[in-house]
C-alpha cells in the first residue's frame, strides 16, 4: 500500500512537470497562474510537497485535461 501511494507521488509530479514542459512554461510562468511562490511550485514538481486539489483543478483547467489524468487515474489526456 505505501508503495503504491509512493509511486503514485512520483507519477503525478512526472505528469505535472511533463505537461508545463509541453507546453513550453516555466515554473515561475505556471507560478503565476496558480497564484504560489515559484518555490513552492518547485516542491509540487519535486514531490517535495502535496498540491492542494484547489491548485490541482486550476492546473486541470489551464492544461484542458481532467484531475484523473493528473493523479494518475488515466493515461488519456483528454476530457471526456
């Protein structure tokens, strides 16, 4: 159980970073948006700390994709 919760972590910061990079972005730009210090982003990314679902749903509406696919619920970027 705790290993799974583990790499959950590491899969949904993976995500968060994949998506920004995709989308040519940088921290700070990402940051902005969600209305946080660049270093707290940072920690986000990082898994360093836990992204509050308020930040989560902003992130899913900047990206046009769904909370699942952040979590790592699906692999399909796309709404439905």
């Amino acid at each position: 159980m705790y290993y799974s919760i583990i790499l959950l972590v590491i899969e949904m910061k993976l995500r968060i970073r994949d998506l920004r990079e995709d989308n040519d972005l940088t921290q700070k730009e990402i940051s902005k948006i969600l209305m946080c210090d660049q270093s707290l982003y940072s920690k986000y990314e990082r898994g360093e700390r836990e992204i509050p679902l308020n930040l989560l749903i902003k992130l899913a509406d900047y990206y046009k994709t769904s909370l699942d696919y952040l979590v790592c619920r699906t692999d399909n970027p796309n709404l439905l």
